[in-house]
C-alpha cells in the first residue's frame, strides 16, 4: 500500500520494524503518534526480518503495516537482511517522502533503515539510543549496529541517563537528545491491565502450582554458544534439582542452543522446555516468577516491572540501571555464580525484590516521544537549526 497524505498534514512519519522486540517497544510510540492532537500521518513498515510470533504482537497492539518487506528468507543472513532493507526501503521513501523515520533499537533492520533514510536525507529519530555494554562484540551485532545508528540519527531518544551521558561522551550534541524511559514498559503495564489466556498447557500448569518457585529461562545469545551455554545449563539442571523449584525454558529454533539444551537438560523431571512463547504467555510467566535467569536485553526491561529479581547470564550488559538499582544480578556463565546468587534470592522467598520499581521507565515515554516529534515536524527548520548547532559546537 502506498499513497500520499493531504498537502495540509502536518508531518508524515515513517515507523520501521523488523522483529518482535522492536514491534513491542514501537507499538506504544505508533499510538502516541496517531493519538496525539496534531494529527501526524504515522505509517507503519515491517521489514520481515523476522516472522516468528511477530503477527501475533502486530495483532496484540492493533498494528496494521502498511509496507511488508517480506525480507524472511530461509537461511537468510545479515547481509541478506542489509542488501534486502536498502532496496526494498528505498522506492518506500522516495514516494511517500516521509519527514521523520522512526527506528528502536539495535538489529539490522534498525541501523539499515536508518542508513537509507541518512542516503535520502530523511531525518532519522532512534528510540532506545545510547544503549552501550562497551564491547562492540558483546553482543554481536547488536552493540555495533547501536552505535553506528547514533552516528546516522538526528534525533536520540535515550531510556535512561545513563544512555544519555553515552551519547554526549560519544560527542552526540545534548540538544539532540531527550530521555524518554523506554516504551518496553509503556507495553508490558498495557497488557497487564487484562488477564488473557494462556495459549500452552504446559505453561498454565506451571502457573497453577502456587507453591513452587518457578525459575523462567532464556538463552540464546551467540556469545553464549558452546561452552557458555554448557555451563548455564549445568546450573539450571542443579537449580531444577532443588526442592520446591520448577523450571520453564522456551527454548531458541537456532541448533546452537537447541540441540544443547534437549541434550542436558531435556530429561528432567522438573524441566519444562518448549518452543519459543507468545508475547502474552511470556508475560504471564514473567509475572509469576520467583526468578529469570536471561541473557535478553528486553527481559532484564520488563522484569523490574513485576517485582522478579533477574540473573543476567551475560559478562556485560548495555543496561547497568538494572544491575545499580539491585533489580538485576550480572553472573555470566560461572555455575557456581549462578547458584550462589539464583539460592540466595529464592531463600528471601519474596518472589522479588521488595517492592516493585523499574529503572527503564514509568509507562509515559511513548508519549513524551510522540509530543517531542510533533513538535519538530510543526517547525520543520528545527532540526536543521540543530544540524547547525552542531557544527558550531565542532
């Protein structure tokens, strides 16, 4: 679908998403925009980069996308996933000559787009900027493909301070960058208003065991492939050996991790592994753990929300807040580790972290970032004014 809007439209903004995260955290944004009294023209452009449970969000948030890249190829690559943005983005931009485009986060489809609007001159705003574990390899691509999208985008929408001082250390100007909180939150305190169904069986039954710690696992970084893998599973194996403990791990589809964790861990008496969970079962079992042991960037977002202390199975991690508010537990790989911090949280048995504080947002960032870019596009020179800003700074 294609089409211009009115001559009088007082901005037309372009959202760009390709996974599942990115579909969740921009989903509150798109409504803030469309709700916001100005009238944005605000369309939606999925690249497909990936497919997998992402309908299922599109549906969830009422997110109709007006361009489906359909990029999903079997055995696809980054490059496939690069080369395919860039072609497919451009005649998108070139008819419908959108004022702003919007991007979140840090995956392929974030920093491509972001380059094809750079090559076009399309001012380019980037949700959840400045987002930095100080190893460009940890994660791969993630941590690279963030920073050279703060090198392209105009406008830096940062969660936290701390994102903020990143940015300006990088030599970002201050005037280009505003902390919103992140979206992620704005999502999660929206789908927890209602109570949906759980579409797994064995997830409900997990959930109807009031009295067992429920330990939620995910893995699946590429930084954990092989070794580390192997010995976070030998401690979710000893952790399951625990009276009282019951284990939840969907698991990844990429062999890497697939094949490792049926092996070890796939006997288990109390070891519930399945295929990777819809968006609102993932929430419900977020909400009823006594503990997430993870190496994803949105989980360690959104468990602070419910009060779920978090294990980070990483070595570093582009979200310290977590980690400096005691609402996150940075333990790598390390078994040893991993049980000595996983049994010292379950003994406190308060289920979290007393009460319940989030460090990455109060549930309004999408709309302090829909009025932020509505007052750009009512003063269409702004941005170029800050373009100037820069340059005498330099």
């Amino acid at each position: 679908m294609t089409g211009g809007a009115a001559e009088s439209a007082p901005g037309r903004v372009l959202v760009v998403i390709g996974t599942r995260p990115e579909a969740i955290k921009m989903a509150p944004v798109i409504s803030a925009l469309r709700a916001h009294e100005s009238g944005m023209d605000t369309r939606v452009l999925f690249t497909g980069q990936h497919t997998d449970l992402v309908d299922q969000v599109l549906e969830v948030f009422d997110l109709d996308p007006h361009w489906n890249l359909n990029l999903m190829r079997e055995g696809q690559s980054v490059f496939d996933v690069a080369e395919g943005c860039l072609r497919e983005l451009r005649p998108v931009l070139e008819e419908w000559s959108p004022d702003l485009l919007l991007v979140q986060g840090d995956t392929v489809t974030v920093f491509f787009a972001a380059l094809a609007g750079f090559f076009l001159q399309v001012p380019v705003g980037h949700v959840e900027a400045g987002l930095r574990s100080g190893s460009k390899r940890a994660p791969f691509p993630e941590e690279g493909l963030r920073r050279l999208t703060s090198v392209v985008a105009d406008l830096h929408f940062a969660p936290t301070e701390g994102a903020r001082e990143n940015l300006i250390r990088e030599g970002v100007p201050e005037q280009r960058i505003w902390v919103t909180g992140n979206p992620v939150v704005d999502a999660l305190l929206e789908i927890s208003k209602e109570v949906h169904p759980v579409a797994d069986p064995r997830v409900q039954a997990l959930l109807d065991e009031p009295d067992a710690h429920l330990i939620l696992v995910t893995a699946h970084r590429r930084e954990s492939f092989g070794a580390p893998l192997e010995r976070i599973f030998s401690a979710v194996r000893a952790l399951a050996d625990r009276e009282g403990v019951k284990i939840l791990y969907p698991v990844h589809p990429n062999p890497n991790v697939a094949g490792p964790a049926i092996a070890a861990l796939g006997e288990h008496p109390r070891i519930v592994l399945t295929e990777p969970l819809g968006y609102l079962d993932l929430v419900r079992a977020m909400a009823a753990s006594s503990l997430i042991l993870t190496d994803s960037g949105g989980i360690q977002e959104e468990a602070p929300t419910f009060g779920v202390p978090v294990l980070v199975l990483r070595d570093l991690t582009e979200r310290p807040e977590g980690v400096e508010a005691g609402v996150a537990h940075l333990v790598g790989s390390d078994p040893e580790r991993i049980l000595a911090t996983a049994d010292r949280l379950l003994k406190q048995r308060k289920h979290a972290t007393g009460d319940a504080y989030n460090p990455y947002g109060d549930g309004r960032a999408g709309m302090r970032i829909a009025t932020i870019v509505a007052a750009m596009l009512a003063d269409p020179a702004r941005i170029g004014r800050l373009e100037g800003s820069e340059a005498r700074e330099r």
